[in-house]
C-alpha cells in the first residue's frame, strides 16, 4: 500500500491519484491553491476512496447551501469502495457523510476518534479544530492539536495550529512561542504568521504587527483566496489603528477583495474591514455595491451563523431588498435549528441579525437593544476573536448614533487596553470628552496617536 506524505496509509492510489492526494493535504495543511487539484484526481481514479473524500471535503468547504449535494456525488464514490479501505480511510468516509448531514457532533467524535488512534493524520486535526471553531469552542480546539503534538514535533504546520488555539484560548505567550517555532522550521508557514499577527493585534503591538506583516507577504502569492485576502485584512486591521488610511484603502482595493469574490470567506473579509472603515470614519464610496452584488446569491443562505450576520449587514448596507429575504430565512432557521446549534441561532445570531440590519437602516436605538442581547454569548457562533470584534464596533457605533456618550466612552476606554494610541479610536473618543464636557481628556485623546 501506498502512504501519504505524512506517513498514513493509502490504499489503491497509482502516483497520479497520491499525488493529487498529497496536494490536498499539503495544501489544506498551509492553505496553498494546490489542495483543489484532488478534484482532479478524484474523477480520474473514482474508485480511490480517499481522493473521494477529499474531493467531498473541497466541496464542503465552499461554506455554502450547494455545497452537500456537490460533495454528495463524491461520498457515493467512497462508499462504493469503503469495504475494501483501511479503518482510518473507514472512518473519514464517515466524517464526510456526517457533515454533509450537518451532524457535526458526529462527526466530532469520528474525528477525535481518528486522532486518538491515527495521529500522523494532521489533515483530520485540522479539520476537527475547523468544526471547534465554527462552534466557538477554544479550548476543544487546543485539547484536539495537543493530543498529537508528539508526532508533529518538526512539522511547521502543526505549530500553526497550535499557536492559533492558544490565542483563541488567551494564552498569548504559549501562542507566540508556537508561531515563532513554527516560523523557525518554515518561515513562510503563513498560519503561524496569522497567529502571530492576532498576539500583536491583541496586545497592542500595532507598529510591530504592521512591519512583521508587510515583511511576510512576499511569500503570500501562492496561497489559497482565503489566505491571501485574510493576512491582507489583518494587514489593514494594523494600518487602520496607525491612521495610515492610504494603505487601508489599499489592500482593501488590491488584496482585501477581487480574489474570489464569490466565496465566502473573501466576502466577509470585505464586509467586516469596510464596516470598521465607516466605524472609523472613512468614506468608502460605493464599495458596498459591489460587494453587495455577489451577496445576492446569499439571500437564503444559513449555512453558519457567524457568515450570515456578515452577508445580512452587507446586503443591508447597499440597500438591496435581498436584506429581507435573508432575514427572513435566518428566523426560521432559528426556529428550527438543530440542538447542537439552536444557542447559536436562536440566542445569539437572530438578535445579532435584528442588530445589524437596524444599524444599517439607521435605528440605532433598536441596533442597540438587540446586539446587547446577542454580544455577551457572541463567541457561540463561531469566529476568531479579532473577526467578532467587529459586532462590539456595531455596537459601539450605535450608541455613538444614539449618542449614548457615557455608555461610548465606558467601551472605548476599555478598547484602549489592546488599542491605547490607535488613531481611529482615539479620535471618537475625543469627540465624546468634548460631548461630555471633559475638554482636558478629549485633548489628551487626540494627542494620543502612532505619529
């Protein structure tokens, strides 16, 4: 029998077939344009059950409603030959069938199951730690890459990883040690750099964070949309702080978005910076539109809750109608949501879509009720901590509309603490001192600045 590059069994692969295989984990793994080429290998050898269910794993990553129906023609390929498999290629099977059925708890436990018992398979770790995320759970997150940390001790991926749980878990010091040790071994390895960028974001590194990032995207070419547009929206997150606007602008306009438009990930990357540009104070033109064009096909679309809250905002921004329609869907998707996820719909990205889509049609009274429900239970819905910011930014910008100055000024102090000069924040807060009748603290915000 053949193996993988990490060292796992393959059954039945000719060179064509493992080579596509190959590109899939190692591409899935660093997030490189190259994990898609097991479609291609998966329809020239339809009886290799693995390049199956990695071609169904692709489709599934689309984060979209037509996403089980594309990879259902490949789950049907590896269930024809599943008889004939090794036990871990068995149970991967089962992991597909149980996401495209969105029983991810299942397929929780198929993966765990996997990884306890075949922990050379960083693919499956991976995408465990990519269910735990999208259920806004951390710690479940850092236990899943710790269990096989032992057999991944020169594997720069691995550390990738495992920097990005700590930070999710607030463990920053461990995060940077793992990113920087990640960064050792490759320092191309662009999720290590990614992890690092959320230490410096969270502590206030900005300067830093902005050189170290600018300095790694030379090597950003080759990667995956999702990749590319995300360390470039991290990029943006640091120059927005500096007050350095031109460069926003810039890799709003040049990296940002225009990669894939019609995925999911470059459209919330473009929604949630163009948010917090208006949150700052920019105008943005018709961005929006733009955007708000390939939302379209999102009017239904309820797929995960933290990407929909995303699509509503944007849709509602650019004054398209489709607004409605997606609202609509999102309650009766919380009426009817699955046990596993019904905290998620029902309690928090219901009361977050009220939210954002009144803050879109300017009232911000009813945006602040609403988000107030939804925020303290926020991290339900999944999302890194630097992504839901953006839902404490609507808020804040909605009691600025109410001009519930005292209640402003109470969170922009507290923003201080991971963002003490950043020139946007700065500059509204001094703006409420002066509402507040606090001249000598609204001239000690504006002195404060990155200049």
């Amino acid at each position: 029998m053949s193996q993988d590059y990490l060292g796992n069994v393959v059954t039945g692969a000719d060179a064509g077939t493992l080579a596509g295989i190959n590109d899939f984990i190692g591409g899935f793994l660093g997030y490189q344009k190259r994990a898609v080429n097991v479609l291609a290998a998966a329809d020239a050898d339809p009886q290799n059950v693995l390049a199956s269910v990695y071609a169904g794993f692709i489709w599934m990553f689309l984060e979209a409603s037509e996403a089980p129906k594309k990879a259902a023609r490949y789950l049907a390929q590896a269930q024809g030959g599943v008889h004939l498999v090794t036990e871990r290629e068995q149970m991967l099977v089962e992991v597909l069938q149980k996401w495209i059925v969105n029983d991810i708890p299942g397929a929780l436990a198929v993966g765990e199951a996997i990884a306890r018992n075949f922990p050379n398979d960083l693919l499956n770790v991976k995408l465990h730690k990519y269910f735990n995320f999208n259920l806004g759970n951390s710690s479940g997150m850092l236990r899943i890459v710790k269990m096989v940390e032992a057999h991944h001790q020169d594997n720069a991926n691995y550390y990738g990883m495992e920097a990005f749980c700590y930070e999710q878990c607030h463990l920053l010091e461990k995060a940077e040690r793992s990113a920087r040790r990640g960064l050792e071994i490759n320092p191309d390895e662009p999720w290590a750099q990614h992890a690092l960028a959320h230490v410096m974001l969270t502590q206030g590194r900005i300067r830093e964070g902005a050189d170290f990032m600018k300095k790694s995207s030379a090597c950003w070419q080759d990667l995956n949309s999702f990749m590319f547009t995300h360390n470039w929206w991290h990029t943006a997150l640091f120059d927005l702080s500096l007050g350095d606007y031109e460069s926003v602008f810039a890799a709003y306009d040049g990296n940002v978005w225009g990669q894939e438009k019609d995925f999911s990930q470059d459209q919330i990357g473009a929604v949630a910076l163009l948010a917090r540009m208006e949150i700052a104070g920019l105008d943005v033109g018709d961005r929006w539109m733009d955007v708000a064009r390939h939302l379209k096909a999102r009017a239904r679309d309820t797929v995960q809750p933290f990407l929909t809250i995303q699509y509503l905002y944007g849709l509602a921004r650019a004054e398209y109608g489709e607004a409605d329609e997606l609202m609509a869907a999102v309650e009766e998707r919380a009426a009817g949501a699955a046990e596993f996820e019904r905290e998620a719909w029902a309690n928090v990205a219901l009361p977050a879509c009220r939210g954002v889509l009144a803050l879109a049609r300017n009232r911000p009274e009813e945006a602040v009720r609403e988000l107030e429900v939804a925020l303290p239970k926020m991290a339900a819905i999944g999302g890194s901590h630097a992504q839901r910011d953006l839902f404490e930014q609507l808020l804040l910008d909605a009691h600025l509309k109410c001009e519930n100055f005292g209640v402003a000024q109470q969170m922009m102090e507290m923003r201080r603490i991971y963002d003490p000069d950043g020139v946007p924040l700065n500059t509204m807060l001094a703006g409420v001192y002066e509402k507040l009748d606090l001249p000598e603290e609204a001239e000690e915000a504006r002195a404060r600045n990155y200049g």
